[in-house]
C-alpha cells in the first residue's frame, strides 16, 4: 500500500483535493476525524487535557470544547506545547493503526490528511508528501470568506503556522490551488495517473 501525506496550510486547497483523491478511490484517513476520536470522554487523552487545563475546557456535554481550549492555548506557546505532547503521540499511534488496517485489507491507496503532519511527525506514516499551496493573500482571502474570520485573524492564523517554505523542504509533491478548480483537477488526474503508473512499474 501506498500512503500520501496530504498537508497544506489555512485556505490552501488541501480539502478540495483530499476530495478529488478519494473520488479516484485512496482510502483516507483523517487526522481531524482522529483528534476527535483521541478527545472522546473516558479516553486518556481527555483526562490528561482536563488534568492540564482544568474543566473550563469541557463543555456541558461532558466533550472538550476545542473553541475554549483553543482559546487557552493559542495565545500561550508553552500551553500549546503541552497539548501537542499530550494529544500528537496517541493520535499517531491510531493513525498507524488505521493504515495498517487498510493495508491488511488490500488497499492500494491510502491518504493520511494533516494541516500539522510534518509539525506532528506524522509525515513519517506516509511515503511520499503532497503539499497544497497558495500565496498568503489568497489564503486569508479564503479564509475571510469560508470560516467568516477578519483579515487581521485569518492573517494571525496563517502566521501560526509552518510557513510555506518549510512546509516545502518537506513535500515531494507541491500542488498549487492559486488557480481554477479545473486547473486543480488537471493537476491531480496528473499525479494521480503518475503515481498508479509508478506502482504498477513497481508490481512488475
């Protein structure tokens, strides 16, 4: 099994083209849909984020409320810190579950989607990294019109996160969304036709 790591920052195209890719049939699996899981009542990691930022972060559902814990941690580096030492760990180790799972089931295919999977260490679960990219305009643009945020936010945001340049030290695979949906699709059906090309030269 083949796994791609797909990562891009805010605004950048990366859910449009998680969704042409699993239109072409990858299996994938989603960090975020992880995090949830990792944060559900009762597990560990939910006692651990209680245990460090008290219950002002747990809604009246008993769930971690991530717009309060957001709050508390997105401001304070060192707070920011701990939460990733508590939740990365657990959220890979799931991840790798996952894919092994689809491995075992044949899949040919398969997307790891991380906003974070080369902060995290999560890169190291795939074979090859895609990254989506766009300039920073577009990005808080995007933003600003999808999550109704201000420019000065969206622009907090993206400054956040690991720059573009970083992210590119990383990726084998740079697909740039500043560009029509259909130029994107292209884009993708290339990659994509490259990729079955290489694994059916592989099979060989």
């Amino acid at each position: 099994m083949f796994v791609i790591g797909l990562t891009g920052g805010i605004g950048s195209g990366k859910s449009t083209v998680s969704e042409m890719l699993r239109a072409k049939g990858a299996a994938m699996v989603y960090a975020d849909q992880i995090g949830h899981e990792a944060y559900r009542p009762g597990t560990p990691v939910w006692q651990q984020v209680v245990d460090a930022f008290g219950r002002q972060v747990v809604g009246g559902d008993g769930q971690i409320d991530r717009r309060k814990l957001g709050q508390v941690v997105f401001s304070d580096p060192q707070a920011c810190r701990r939460l990733d030492a508590i939740t990365h760990p657990p959220m890979k180790r799931m991840m790798a579950e996952r894919l092994e799972e689809l491995r075992r089931q044949g899949t040919r295919v398969a997307v790891l989607e991380a906003a974070i999977l080369i902060e995290a260490g999560w890169d190291e679960l795939a074979d090859e990294v895609w990254m989506t990219v766009v300039s920073p305009e577009v990005a808080a643009q995007r933003s600003m019109e999808r999550s109704g945020l201000s420019r000065e936010q969206a622009e907090a945001r993206i400054a956040a996160q690991l720059s573009n340049e970083e992210r590119l030290k990383h990726a084998q695979v740079v697909i740039d969304t500043n560009c029509t949906l259909e130029e994107v699709a292209q884009r993708v059906d290339e990659l994509w036709d490259d990729l079955i090309g290489r694994l059916a030269a592989k099979a060989t």
